[in-house]
C-alpha cells in the first residue's frame, strides 16, 4: 500500500443492518466493505459488531438492527467511495462516519488499538468478578440475618 498519495486520516464508520442478518451475512459485509477500503489505499484498522439492539424509533419499519463498526486509516477519497457503497447496499439501513484524525504510522495506530481493546476487556472483567464478589457476599450477610432472625 502507497502511503504517499496524500495524508491518510483515521476514520470510524458506524452502520447497521437488519437483524435477521446472519453471522455468515454480516461477514461478508464486513468483506465487501473492506475491500472497498483496501482498493483506494486504506488500511482496516478494527472490524467490530456491536451486536443487536432495540432503536429508539422505528427506522424502515424495523424497531431492531444489528450495529456493526469499522475503523480504518485511509485518504479521504476512499472514505467517498465507501459511504457510496454503503448508500447503495440494500442491506445497510443507516451509516455514519466520523473523522478521528491523522495517522502517521498505520502498524503503531493498529497496535495502539488493540492494546486499547485488551485493556477495556481486563478492566470490564474485573468489574464483573468485582461485582460477583459484592452479589456473593451480600448473599451470605442475607443468609446469616435470615439465620438471626429464625433463632429468636
């Protein structure tokens, strides 16, 4: 991939589809999609799927879809060149992109985000045990006062 044909920016584009969508389905949007993004010199950074969620209203008479997220550092012509395919996707309901600024190095950047990743998934998981602990603890002091109670 040339990189010296203009300044690659950092983008993140959010879409959804239908959630009748299968996994095999979505994959191959993601496919598609990419190498869109890939031909007019980009690099994917991230593919995540943010699962399916209830909308606040009714979009093409849907009340649910499956949101799906692609990051990705590439010049701004090929960021065109994917909302048009998005555009004309039956499959795709909404989309929209948001500029996050200037890479410089794709392989750091892509990097940087994984270790992101990793850390919002350690730091979730001790949340979790966190939480699991208070429940487990707060199930014991309710079991000991319910003991109390049944002796007087």
């Amino acid at each position: 991939m040339s990189q010296t044909l203009g300044k690659l920016r950092e983008y993140e584009t959010v879409f959804v589809t239908g959630a009748e969508m299968t996994e095999e389905a979505i994959a191959e949007l993601f496919g598609r999609f990419r190498d869109v993004i890939e031909k007019n010199e980009g690099s994917i950074l991230r593919e995540d799927s943010w699962g399916k969620r209830k909308f606040a209203y009714d979009v093409d008479k849907t009340s649910r879809g499956a949101y799906l997220v692609l990051h990705y550092a590439a010049p701004a012509t090929s960021v065109a060149e994917l909302e048009r395919s998005l555009r004309n996707s039956d499959k795709v309901m909404r989309f929209m992109t948001s500029r996050l600024g200037e890479v410089q190095d794709v392989e750091a950047r892509r990097a940087d985000i994984e270790k992101m990743v990793r850390e919002k998934a350690a730091r979730q998981k001790q949340e979790e045990e966190a939480a699991a602990a208070a429940a487990a603890q707060a199930e014991q002091e309710g079991g000991a006062s319910e003991a109390r109670g049944d002796a007087s």
